[in-house]
C-alpha cells in the first residue's frame, strides 16, 4: 500500500498519520508494522512517534498473518459470489468452519485455503464472522488485510444484515425482539445462557408461517454472540426444532401425521439458515446482498409441517 502525507498533516507522528489515512486497519497493527520494519518513508524506517512534515511517500508492506498451520485441502466449495476482495459461500450442515484439537482438518478453511491460498497471510483465514457447524448459509470471507480490516470494523458497529429463518418449537402470535445478555453457562462452560454479567445481545424476529404446534421465523441479528438465535429462542420457551444443545424434549401437535412423525424424528440439527447477508464492499462501497435457498432438509421439514397443518387444520 502507497499513500502519500497531505501537508495537513505535517507536523504529526508517524502512527498518527497512517491511522487517519488508512483508517482500516487499527493504530496497534499499524504501529507493530512500523516497529517491524514493514513501514518504509521515503524509503527510510522511522519510529511510530517520528514526526512527518507533509509530503512524505509512505509504503507498507503487511506481513502474514497466520493462526496455526492449517493445510489446504480440496474440498467442495458453494461460492455464491468472489472477486479480488471477498468471497461468499452457502456453507452446509455438518461442516466445522476452523480446524481446532477436535478438528485438525476437514473444515471450511481447510477447503478455503485450497480455493484461495493468498488466505494463508489473512488472520482466521478471512473469516469474520462464524456460523455453527450444524447452520446453514452464508458466510463471508476476506480476501486480503484491508478487506479483512473494513469487514471486521463493519460488524462491530453492526452494520451488517445477517438475516436467518428458523423453525421453532411452538405456535407465536406475532413477532418481536429478544433483549438478554448472552454469556457462558456458569457450569457447563460449551453452552451459553442468559445472565446477568453477559454480553449485550438483540434478536428480532417475525412470523412467516405458522402451523400446528411450530412456526417459521424470519430473524435479524443486531449483534452475533455465540449461539445467540439458539439461545434467545430457548430463553423465550420456542426453541429452534432438533436443536441437540438447547432444544430440549421435541414437541409434536396431537394426532400428527406420520410424515411428519418421521421427519421431526429424523432432523437431529438445529433448524437454522442464513438466508440473507449484506455488507459494504470494502473496496468499491456499494452495498451489495445475498440470499441462499433452503437446504433440501429445512425445506423438506417445512413440507411435512404443512401436509399435516392441511390435514388437521392450521393453528389459530
């Protein structure tokens, strides 16, 4: 990356000016840059607090950034959307998205890293935001520092949409908003739970269809704590259908047809999938949006609650 130092500047540290006019990337990473020798003025190295006088010719270099030797591996890959900047996947269930102790390989950046091997020197391998690995849908990737840094910046200040339908335990009335702080349940430490001393976390939701004794929602996250839809649908008695984790004893409506015996006996994940994801291009700022189909097993799960709604009679 070339910038070069306004005269508006003159006068500022080193660190100061490369925060303002690459606003992307954080003062501490910019400051380890310059310390490593990444940063060249005038193809000289100066300290963080080195004063410029305007003008100036300012180079960085970034370094890799890796978190672990994670090997690529061919694996099939659903991009929805890749250029020089980012990519999109529809991620399916069943695919863990890091490698960790349990995980070595086999993951969505193992398959990421075959697709893109530039990802190697891009922190969590682009990633920057996460779904379960039972969850379907749509994640996006960062295909350089600079992308990677505008992304993460963009989700802090909750300016992505990340819109997700679920299907929950239950018949809602209307929609609305769950408001509870999320953080780790204080005796199983893989689960999280609402409590005082959590995280600020915002769900909003709305019906799309009701049946008998479960109902389709359509959620918009307003921050992205871990297991947040799973855990704020629980907390309000709707938990998400074949949820292992926080689903607890599968509900049925009287007399149910036996199709949909079967497929509520059969779906052993969380009835969850991001549908919808929008963002500001971290190079051209337009604001783009994504969809992604229901998987073969939610949309097959939704056909056999409305075959039985069709035979009893909907609820309500």
């Amino acid at each position: 990356m070339r910038v070069r130092v306004p005269v508006t500047l003159a006068g500022s540290r080193l660190d100061q000016a490369l925060a303002e006019l690459l606003p992307e990337f954080s003062r501490a990473r910019l400051q380890h840059w310059i310390r490593s020798g990444l940063v060249r003025v005038d193809a000289r190295s100066l300290r963080p607090r080195d004063k410029l006088r305007g003008g100036e010719l300012v180079v960085v270099c970034p370094e890799s950034e890796t978190d672990g030797v994670w090997r690529p591996e061919a694996m099939p890959l659903r991009v929805v959307f890749e250029d020089d900047w980012l990519l999109v996947v529809d991620k399916p269930a069943g695919l863990v998205v890091h490698p960790a102790a349990g995980n070595p390989d086999g993951t969505l950046v193992n398959a990421l890293l075959y697709h893109a091997p530039e990802l190697a020197g891009v922190p969590r391998a682009g990633v920057v935001h996460r779904l379960d690995k039972d969850t379907t849908g749509l994640l996006v990737v960062a295909r350089n520092l600079q992308a990677h840094a505008f992304l993460a910046k963009q989700l802090a200040a909750r300016r992505f949409l990340r819109e997700y339908r679920a299907v929950v335990h239950g018949v809602l009335p209307a929609g609305g908003s769950v408001d509870a702080p999320l953080g780790r349940h204080s005796v199983d430490r893989k689960r999280m739970a609402v409590g005082v001393g959590g995280r600020t976390a915002v769900t909003h939701y709305r019906v799309e269809q009701r049946f008998r004794a479960h109902t389709l929602l359509r959620l918009r996250l307003e921050t992205g704590r871990t297991h947040q839809i799973r855990v704020h649908m629980a907390h309000i008695r709707h938990p998400l259908v074949g949820d292992p984790v926080y689903g607890g004893r599968p509900r049925r409506p009287p007399q149910p047809t036996t199709t949909l015996i079967d497929a509520l006996a059969g779906f052993r994940r969380q009835a969850l999938h991001a549908a919808r994801l929008g963002l500001t291009h971290p190079y051209t700022r337009e604001t783009l949006v994504w969809e992604a189909p229901l998987p073969a097993d939610i949309a097959a799960l939704l056909a056999a609650l409305a075959a039985d709604a069709d035979t009893h009679g909907p609820a309500g």
